[in-house]
C-alpha cells in the first residue's frame, strides 16, 4: 500500500477585520496561555497585596466581649478593656488575652495569617530564626518576625515601587524621546550628548553618596532611579518618532496648521506606542531588582520597611535558617517570571508582523 500523506497542520482562523487593532492584539495576547495567565496571577496577588492589613495582621478583626463589639484592626485597645492590668495596648498574642477574649461567650475573629510584620511574638515556643511550623507557616527571620508577613508586605512595597518608577520612567522617556525623535537635528543632537554624559554618571556611588548625607526613604529613593531610569524607553521612542514623521498623515497635518504638540500628541505619540507598551514589563522587572538589590547592600529602604532584599540578606548572614532564603528567593524568582511572561506575550501580541498572519 503507498504510504498515507501527513495530514497538514491546522491553519488559525484569521482575525475579523471588523476589529480594531486594539481588540486584535488582546485576541492575541489571550490566546498565549503562559502570558495570560501570567497577567491573571500577577494581578491576583498585586489586588491581594494591597489587603495585606487584613490578611496579615496581628490584630483581630472583630472583637465581641461582654456584649461590645471591637474593631482593633482600625483603633487600638488598651488591655484593660479586655481585663487586663495595664494600659498599654492589647497584645493579642498574648495567652491571657487570647483567653479573655475567647472564652466565656466571647468570641474573636483573626487574619488568616495572625501576625504583622513587625510582630514579635514574645510567647513563641521557638528560639529564632525559627523553621516553618503550623505557628509561622513559613517560619521567622532572626529577629523573630513572621516571615509570611515579611513576604506579603514586602511584595507589596516592591511591587508599588516598581509601578511608580516605571510610571515616571515612561512620562520622561516620552517626553524626551519625543522631543528629539519630531524635531530632529540639533535638538536631537544635543539631547544624545546629554544621555550620553548622564548616563556615564556612576549611579551606584551617588546613591552611596546621597544615603550619608539624608535620612533613607522611599521617596528619596524613588527620585535618585527615577533620574537615570527614562534613557532606555528614551531610545525607543526616538526612532518611532523619527520614523512616524515622515509619514503622509503628519505632512498633511502640518500643512493644516496643526501645532507640533498637537501633531506629537494626537497623530505620532499613538502610532508609536507598540514599543512603550512592551517596555513596561521588562522596566518593572529591572525596578524590582534595583530596589532588591539595594536592599540588599542596606542602601534601599528605610530600616525597619518590609523589603525582600533585606530578607535575601538576612539569609545570607544565617545560612542555617534555609527557609529565609528559599521563601524569599521563590517570591522574587515568580514575581520575575510571571513579569517576563507577560512582557514576551505583549511583545508577540504587538508585533506587526504577526498581526498580518
């Protein structure tokens, strides 16, 4: 018998072209699985983040007691509420206080993690750093702190960063990178010779130098990057720029009198936005591991602030306690996946030239 033909591949259904290129490239991006459901998971634990207050907390959230009802996850109580001797705050760790305010008809309701980050429980059963147990799910650093809370909070603050760095970075290298792209010549020149000068400057040491001189924030912090992170999507919208400003749209443009912001605005600035866009992952991902790594060296945050960098370092110095560096190494590596997912997955979902296909 002659031997059967191989059935050919299945050809994709092409794309409506009722619909606009916008709707085509989500089409896109949602038939990549890894970068879809990067998005959704990435989404899921930024949204669960930032109830970290009430998934985290080493307050209750409801109190019934005698016939009261309290809420010390929004004011604090002192213990005599509770029947306590003193009058300093509840400390609901506390065994008396659980009792009291368990026992008797009266009734609690907890976080599901029931620690904050910078709990200290002083009625642990464990020297610190303690490993993972059904009382720290995922252990305690050196100082006795829940290391869950540390990860929740401290994805948070990564993450947030990350978003207003990447949001300045995106404002400036725009702007500029528009500036140079539409007027060209020497307005383009003098503004490669500044990039380049600028960016020479060693970022490093002026860090070092700016954390002697004031006290460490976060919003120091996030000026100093913010300063030299705009040159890298600077480039890209450069070269849109000058590419779009040849086109036949924007001639006509300006033969109508259009002014150049409005031209840049309204006609060019849409046209190239396919590079911006894909930017955005790979410039929060650099975000997150400039602020780890400062961190790191003890040049980020201020003491104190949840940091996973700080973490990283902590594991460092006490290689015993395994738990602190694998948990904290397993947050960064997935943060930094589902970033990188995403990113490639808008990168294919914008490219020109398979939107044709």
């Amino acid at each position: 018998m002659p031997p059967t033909a191989a059935a050919p591949a299945p050809v994709p259904a092409p794309e409506p072209r009722h619909l606009s290129p916008g709707r085509r490239a989500w089409q896109r991006f949602r038939r990549n699985k890894l970068g879809f459901y990067s998005l959704v998971i990435f989404c899921t634990l930024v949204v669960l983040s930032l109830f970290a207050e009430v998934l985290s907390t080493d307050k209750p959230l409801v109190v019934r007691y005698e016939g009261q009802t309290y809420f010390p996850i929004w004011q604090d109580h002192s213990e005599k509420v509770f029947g306590g001797d003193f009058e300093s705050p509840a400390d609901y760790l506390d065994p008396f206080i659980r009792e009291r305010i368990t026992g008797g008809g009266n009734w609690a309701v907890y976080a599901p993690n029931p620690y904050g980050p910078r709990t200290l429980n002083y009625f642990a059963s464990k020297p610190n750093p303690a490993a993972p147990s059904t009382e720290n799910f995922f252990g305690t650093d050196d100082r006795g702190r829940d290391l869950l809370a540390q990860l929740i909070y401290g994805f948070r603050v990564s993450v947030l960063f990350a978003l207003a760095l990447t949001a300045i970075g995106v404002v400036l290298g725009i702007v500029t990178g528009a500036i140079q792209g539409y007027f060209g010549g020497r307005t383009d020149l003098a503004f490669q010779r500044f990039i380049e000068i600028w960016g020479s400057m060693p970022e490093l040491y002026l860090l070092i130098i700016f954390s002697a001189i004031f006290a460490p924030s976060v919003s120091l912090l996030l000026v100093l990057l913010s300063l030299f992170g705009w040159m890298g999507l600077s480039d890209y919208v450069r070269a849109e720029f000058l590419r779009n400003r040849q086109m036949d749209y924007v001639r006509s443009a300006r033969a109508l009198g259009v002014s150049s912001v409005q031209i840049m605005w309204r006609h060019i600035l849409p046209n190239s936005m396919v590079p911006v866009v894909t930017f955005l992952p790979f410039r929060m991902s650099a975000a997150i591991l400039a602020l780890t790594s400062l961190d790191f060296l003890g040049l980020g945050v201020p003491p104190g602030t949840p940091s996973l960098g700080e973490l990283l370092s902590q594991g460092k110095a006490n290689i015993d306690a395994w738990w602190i560096s694998m948990c904290t190494f397993g947050v960064l590596v997935l943060t930094l996946l589902l970033l990188t997912f995403m990113g490639d997955a808008l990168r294919d979902a914008l490219d020109p030239r398979k939107a044709e296909k």
